[in-house]
C-alpha cells in the first residue's frame, strides 16, 4: 500500500540544520511565566524552566509553518505533540541573548492504535549563551500524522 510521504523521503531530513538565530527572554514574558505556572519567586533575573519548552523554538529561524512544510505536514490538524526532555546546563536569564542551533537527528514511522500511520520526527536545538556555553539542550518529537490512500 503506497502512502502519501515516502519513508525514504523523511528519512533525507535526518542530519538538517535549522537556519539557527537569536532568542531573548524580556522580563515581562519571565514574570508571566512564570506567574502562569505558580512558580515560586526566582532569583533576579532567572527565568522559569518552563521557557525550555518555547525558547529554543523561537530562535531556531523557521517559524512553525515553516517546520511542518519540511516534514510534509498534511494539514495543521495532521500534527501532534510527541516527547519534550530538556538538559539545563546552565540557568536561563532575563534579557540575555542566546543563540539557537540544532538539527533534526531521527525519523521513524510507526502506526499508534489511536493515531493510524505517523512519523516522529525528532530534533535537538541548543540554546547558547553569548560566550558560546551550552545553557540548554531540548530534544523534541513531533508526529506528523500520515495518511494511507
């Protein structure tokens, strides 16, 4: 049964490099963060680890239209969130200037018994501080659902 996105297709992805760009924290969008997740009050200038599930996202230079154009989205309603881990290195600050970078490094199909046919496509982005340290590191799946004809 032939699908609409070849395997071998998504399979070329693995190893592609994000544009990479730049990504701040203001202090505004700290506070309501962490606010919105009843954190506890931080040290000045730290920001909630929650920012990891966002930041990095936000300075990879693709929006996410743009990423689910890579995969071969079917539609917006074809994607689904997979697994999220993050290793903080080093604490995220307000107002502090990080360079994102990474790269998609697996693709797999697999059939889910509620989901039918999808892809999981995992990348990794690194967030860097401004003298090259590696603050965070998030690796993130997403499942681009597939359809059989």
């Amino acid at each position: 049964m032939a699908v609409a996105v070849p395997l071998a297709e998504m399979e070329r992805l693995v190893g592609w490099r994000f544009p990479g760009g730049r990504t701040r924290i203001p202090r505004w969008e700290s506070f309501l963060l962490n606010d919105v997740v009843c954190g506890p009050e931080l040290p000045e200038g730290m920001v909630h680890p929650a920012a990891c599930f966002h930041a990095p996202l936000a300075g990879i230079g693709m929006g996410y239209a743009e990423i689910f154009a890579l995969c071969r989205a079917e539609s917006d309603d074809a994607i689904r969130a997979g697994e999220y881990t993050f290793q903080i290195r080093r604490p995220l600050r307000e107002e502090v200037e990080y360079w994102v970078e990474g790269e998609i490094v697996a693709v797999e199909r697999k059939r889910g018994a509620r989901i039918g046919l999808f892809d999981k496509v995992v990348f990794e982005l690194r967030m860097l501080e401004p003298g090259g340290e590696v603050a965070v590191v998030a690796v993130n799946s997403w499942l681009f659902l597939r359809s059989e004809p």
